[in-house]
C-alpha cells in the first residue's frame, strides 16, 4: 500500500471505508461464508477480500460495491430500485438535485485585453 496516497485521503473517508469494510465482514460472516467464497464469487483473490474488509483505500470502489451487492447490504439504493421504489434518500436527493444544477458546467472565458 502506498501510505502517501493513503495520507492525503480524508480522515473521514478512511473511517468510512474501514465501517463499509467491517459492515462486509459482518455480512460475510452472518451468510457464513469464507473469504475464499466470496472472492470465488465476485471473481477476485482472497487477498482482495481481505483488503477489503480491512477498508484499503488502493481496492477499487467497484469490488466494495460488487461484495456489498453479493451479501444483500444496502449500501447505496439499488436494492430498493430492484423493487421498484425510489423512495431513498439518495434517490430523492439525486432528483432534486438534478433539476436544479445545470446540465454542463464550463468555465467563464476570460476576456483577453490585447489593447496595447
């Protein structure tokens, strides 16, 4: 692990992904599965696994995702999508956000003053 990249993190998101990371481990364990067969199941090595649970910041979000999906944690709003509510909170602020915010953001261009 690469402890500069891990230093400039915020302390807040390493602690959130060592509670996403425990929250994994919980999950895990309460299906009584091993980190083998979770690993076997979403197609990574059980060192990955490990990391995971440990809330490595270097593992890409994707297999946090793909391991929280296998074990049924509701994580983000996709279980409640699959059930066709969007009642979330996320879902409720995605949508509203996305009618106030403008579709693209550009810079302002600068108005150059060649009058010499």
């Amino acid at each position: 692990m690469n402890k500069k990249k891990t230093a400039t993190l915020p302390l807040s998101v390493r602690e959130s992904l060592k509670e996403i990371g425990g929250l994994i481990v919980c999950a895990r364990k309460e299906k009584q599965w091993t980190q083998e067969e979770l690993a076997q199941r979403i197609g990574i090595n059980r060192m990955t696994v490990g990391r995971i649970e440990k809330g490595a910041p270097e593992v890409a979000i994707g297999w946090y995702l793909t391991s929280a999906w296998l074990l049924g944690l509701p994580i983000l709003t996709w279980q409640a999508m699959g059930e066709g509510r969007s009642d979330t909170v996320v879902s409720d602020l995605l949508t509203k956000l996305k009618k106030v915010l403008p579709n693209r953001m550009r810079r302002s261009r600068k108005t150059i003053d060649n009058d010499f």
